[in-house]
C-alpha cells in the first residue's frame, strides 16, 4: 500500500480548520477568542473561551443557540456599529469575569494539533530589540 | 475597570481556573476522553497531539497551553508509547501542579486500568470545581480583580465568504485603549508590514504573507486571501521570487471576494 503522497515532502495543510488556529492563539497567551462566523461554527474550545459572532442575520436565527453576539443587527439597520462594538467589549468583560459563553455552556471543546516545522524567528526583528538597542 | 480572575505563581492571571488531560499520541486519546467524561462539566479539558513521533511545534503547544493562566492544573498526561513520552510537555512551570499520573497505559496495565487510574485522579481533585480550586499552587483561592488591560484578546477572523465580519470596537475610548495593547489577529491578510514596530519585523511580516501564499497555492487550496495593503503588496512583490509571485496572484484571484472579512488594525 502507498500510503506517502508523491512529490515533495509536506506535511499538509498548516491548519486543516479553525480550532487548530485558535489553539495556536491561545497558546500565544489568548484569554478569550473572539470568533466572527457568517455561515455558524459551532465549535469552541478547551483553556480558553470562545465568543463567537455572527453577522449574518439568517445564521443567527437559525444559530441563536450557539451564536454569542448578533451583529446582523447592523446590517439590518436594528442597530449601529458602535452599539455592538460596545456589546462585544461588555461580553468579553462578563465571560472574563465568568460568565460562559455559548459554545461553554454546550460543552463544545473542540482541539486540534498536529504536525509542523518552524526556523526560529527573530530576535533581531521584535520591537524589544530596537528598545534595548537604544 | 476590573475583573475576577485566578492569579498564578509567576504573576499572570487566568479567567478559569480549567483542569486539562492530556494525550500525547492519538492511541492514548481515548483513554484520556474516556478519564474526562464524567468531569467534563466541571472545567475538565481535553487536549492533545494526535501524532506518533515527538515535534518540537506540538511540543511547544502543549507545554504552552498546559501552562496557560486559565488552566490551574494539569491532571494527567498520557503517552501509550515510551519514546513519545519523552516529548512530553514536561515543563510543569511553577503555576501548574500536576495533580496525578502521568503515565501511559501501557505502563498503567492497559485502557481500563489506565481510565480508572485516570479518573481517580479527577476524582481526589473534585472538590476540584474550577469555581472553588485551590491556588494552582495549593495556597489559598485566587479570586481577585485585576485590570482589564492586563488580559490577552485574540480576535478569530472567519475565512467563509460573505459574513461582513468586519468588527469594529467604539471609537477612541477607554473602552479601545484598554484592548488596544494586547490584541492579535490570525489571519495574514490583515497583517500589514508597513505598520511594523520595526522595518525588520514588517519584513518578517511580508515574507510571512508570501511563504502562506505560496504554501496554500502548492496545496492547491485557495482559501488563503493575502489582501495586502498595497505599500506591503508592492514590498512584497519585489521580494518574492516568480513561483511565490505566481502562487500569490493565484491565491488573491480565488479569494478577492472576502475583503470583507479583513479587520484593519487600526480600526479597533
């Protein structure tokens, strides 16, 4: 059996979904993870909370269940961007303070992780070197 | 403005006080899902790698993400295999205390020895609802309030077309200078290398844009949208060699439609 796939060697696609990336965030330190969706993700993840919001009116009302911020409302004139600018602010506040979120709340805990290389980066080119260089 | 939050032995604080099992190697996965079962609704986590030799990228995750603020303890990690075991997240840093085993079934006498083995240890840590856990470090509860600024916010910009996800927090306010240092966006199309701390790092930026470009173009897979603002886009172009030119042009003409998603950095 060929299980090797011809040609150069890789190891596929860097992030086959979007919990490998919000694993990747959340290793970097993510408290919280706002996550915008038009079609309706589910998913939320383990460590850290995932908000999830939805600007496409007809997800949210099929989704409202698992959709933590309607801004549909500003497509639809129901409200402006500064009102759910200030209500995605608030609601990262409340789930910091405890509150849970939707996909919290279902148990969603989607994780994701395989493999990768990576060339060590910097350190010349972090903004830290220019300071210590002064 | 304040918040509740745990606060760990080397100073940083999380807003949950999670218990993660780990697996280490797709084979111990289900005896580590089967030990999470019964906690799951009390902060209980489940991650892992699924892969059957030591990397050093998983192994940075997961020691990361064991050692994250919002996590105040690892419970158990499970490797079936030995020399697996030896890429471990084995950097229990001071604010996360293994609470049990960590061991592997092959070690423990096989998957129901292990799962019962597993679950004692959630057990014994059960007045181990996150609510009311100790201290990661076993001292007293860490409730407290912290600065709002003091936390990370990462912002997760879906990929799918049409979802006008663009995201804009209220103008210059506190509300935007609390966020404003600490917040991160995943997708490189937003990242722009002209706005860099640094001339070094916006170019560490723009061949990061090309190296995806490129990448996801050899894949045949035409999800990515560099987007790049145009100083970058041209910066960018002079540096790529003809093949990453030709696997971005690609990449921007599969994907041109999703501008929309797009979230300038400076309109947070």
């Amino acid at each position: 059996m060929d299980m090797i796939p011809d040609g150069e060697v890789r190891f596929g696609f860097p992030n086959i979904n979007d919990n490998a990336e919000v694993a990747e965030m959340i290793a970097c330190g993510a408290h919280v993870v706002t996550f915008s969706t038009g079609r309706g993700s589910v998913v939320g993840s383990a460590v850290s909370p995932i908000i999830k919001v939805c600007a496409n009116p007809k997800t949210y009302q099929r989704m409202s269940d698992d959709m933590d911020v309607d801004a549909g409302r500003i497509l639809e004139g129901r409200a402006t961007l500064d009102e759910v600018g200030h209500e995605i602010y608030d609601l990262i506040l409340a789930v910091a303070n405890g509150t849970k979120t939707k996909s919290e709340a279902l148990g969603h805990q989607e994780f994701v992780l395989s493999y990768k290389t990576f060339e060590p980066l910097g350190p010349a080119c972090f903004p830290s070197a220019r300071v210590t260089s002064r | 403005m304040t918040i509740n939050g745990y606060l760990r032995n080397d100073g940083r604080k999380g807003i949950r006080n999670n218990i993660v099992v780990t697996y280490l190697v797709e084979c111990a996965h289900h005896v580590a899902r089967e030990i999470v079962h019964p906690f799951r609704e009390q902060g209980v986590n489940l991650i892992g790698f699924s892969g059957c030799y030591p990397n050093a990228y998983s192994h940075k995750m997961m020691e990361r993400l064991c050692t994250h603020p919002n996590v105040g303890r690892r419970a158990a990690g499970f490797a079936r295999v030995r020399r697996v075991q030896q890429g471990r997240p084995a950097g229990d840093r001071a604010q996360v205390r293994p609470a049990g085993a960590t061991g592997g079934d092959q070690d423990t006498g096989g998957t129901r020895k292990s799962i019962a083995e597993g679950q004692a240890v959630d057990r014994a840590d059960s007045g181990t609802a996150p609510e009311h856990a100790p201290r990661a470090d076993g001292a007293q509860r860490a409730h407290r309030r912290y600065q709002v600024r003091r936390l990370g916010r990462h912002l997760r910009i879906d990929r799918e077309p049409g979802d006008g996800a663009r995201i804009r927090f209220p103008g210059r306010t506190e509300r935007e200078l609390h966020l404003r240092g600490n917040r991160r966006a995943d997708r490189h199309g937003e990242l722009d290398g002209g706005r860099a701390a640094t001339p070094e790092l916006g170019q560490e930026i723009i061949n990061t844009v090309a190296k995806a470009a490129r990448y996801y173009a050899t894949l045949g897979h035409a999800s990515f949208a560099p987007a790049m603002p145009t100083a970058a886009h041209d910066a960018s172009k002079r540096n790529r060699s003809a093949p990453m030119r030709r696997a971005g042009n690609r990449a921007s003409a599969a994907s041109s439609s999703r501008a929309m998603c797009q979230l300038p950095a400076d309109s947070i």
